[in-house]
C-alpha cells in the first residue's frame, strides 16, 4: 500500500487592521451623527435624534496604499451641558473633526470655541490633526461661509485641511475618510 502525503491548506493569515480614533465635535444639529452614519453604514436618515452624550461608530475597509484600517468613531454631543463627557475622549484621540454646518455661519465662528475645549481638556496634540468638515454641502445655495473662506481658515491654523461633504448625498465623504486614515495611519 502506498501512504499518500497529507495535504494541508494553510490559509493566508488575517492582516491586522490599522487602527485609527477620530473624535468628532461641532454644534448640535451641524450633522455630525448623519455624517458618521453615512461613512460607517452608507445610510442617511432625515431627521437624526440628538446624540446624547456620546455615540460610537465603527469600520473597518481596505484603503490605498495603506490595507485594512478600522475608523473608530467618538460622535460627542454639541449640547453645552455635556462638557464633562467630551473631555474624556479628547486626550486618546488620533484625528479630531470639527463639523460646522455651511448654512449656519454661527456654527462655523463656534469652531473657535471647540478649539479651545480640545486644548484645554486635550492638550495641543490634535492640532495638526485637526479636520475642518463642512456639512450639508447638498444645500449651497443657502451657503452662508464660502469654501475659501473655510480652506483659508484652516490652513492658517496650520490644521490637516478643510473638507466639504453632504451626509445626505454622500458627496465627499469618502474622499474625506481615505485622506485620513492615508495621512493618519
């Protein structure tokens, strides 16, 4: 009788995913929730509940040149009274988002004062890794700050850039998360 040799399949191993943590604040109702959900699900619901302290979103994809990356996502409420819960998510952040909405120039001065929250509970280390995110890019015809004037804003800061994305249509977010997690990663 001839013994055949065993054959074993050994399967390719699991590449290990890079790991990055985004923390995303701005004023309540600028679609900070729609924009996360639109990235970690590609869905859009008109109308999205407050966040309540914070919510968490998560994905994991393949990008170019970089391979599998998991985006973790903090979604921190914009209300004033939650304070306390942003502060402890500051410090372990990688990348900080700060969402303002393109129709609501009062959301776009506040980006000022969420500034000063991240240094002050952060310390400085996410200003080179602060993203400036104009919202509801779908509505420019109520367009109340101009793309220059937010790209201008951001690179005298020093900050990793300036983007404008629509949740509700998509348009420019995955352009947005790519640049990110190439740069980040």
């Amino acid at each position: 009788m001839v013994e055949r040799p065993s054959t074993r399949i050994v399967p390719d191993p699991i590449p290990e995913a890079l790991k990055l943590k985004v923390v995303v604040v701005g004023d309540q109702a600028v679609g900070k929730t729609s924009l996360l959900k639109r990235f970690a699900t590609g869905t859009y619901q008109d109308g999205e509940e407050k966040t309540i302290g914070s919510d968490f979103f998560s994905k994991q994809y393949k990008v170019t040149p970089k391979g599998l990356v998991q985006i973790t996502l903090w979604d921190l409420s914009g209300d004033p009274s939650y304070i306390d819960v942003r502060n402890e998510f500051y410090k372990e952040s990688q990348v900080l988002f700060i969402v303002f909405d393109i129709t609501n120039r009062k959301s776009f001065d506040a980006i000022d004062m969420w500034l000063r929250e991240v240094s002050k509970y952060g310390g400085d280390h996410l200003q080179g890794a602060c993203v400036i995110v104009g919202n509801k890019g779908d509505l420019k015809g109520k367009r109340a700050v101009q793309k220059d004037e937010g790209e201008n804003w951001a690179k005298q800061r020093g900050f990793f850039g300036y983007y404008e994305v629509s949740a509700q249509t998509g348009d420019g977010v995955p352009a947005l998360f790519n640049d990110v997690a190439n740069n980040f990663l």
